[in-house]
C-alpha cells in the first residue's frame, strides 16, 4: 500500500496539488496509523470519523 502512496504523492505534486486529505472511520485504527506512517496529520475530528492531511513541502 505504501507504493500507491508514493505513486498518488508524486501525480498531486505534478498536478500542482499541496494537500491530500483521507477522512477515515473513528474506530478504524489501522488505518489511522497507515495514514500517519504516511505523513499525514490529524487536521479535524467529527462525530463518526478523523480528517488527516498531507501537505506537500515541494509546493
């Protein structure tokens, strides 16, 4: 999963992009911890989930 990590990041930098958010389910921590080996941060929480964001430093 990493590797399509890797391929998204790299097509949102050439596309100009600066920011990836993933919304994931409040309890699914597994996928809140895949999310942050990515790099991403918890930017919000809501009643049924957690927002975590990307943010491109080559932009």
């Amino acid at each position: 999963m990493a590797r399509l990590f890797v391929a998204s990041r790299k097509a949102a930098i050439e596309a100009g992009l600066t920011k990836i958010e993933a919304f994931i389910g409040k309890d699914n921590k597994i996928a809140q911890s895949y999310y942050e080996r990515m790099d991403f941060e918890t930017c919000r929480h809501t009643d049924t989930g957690v927002c975590k964001a990307w943010t491109s430093e080559e932009n």
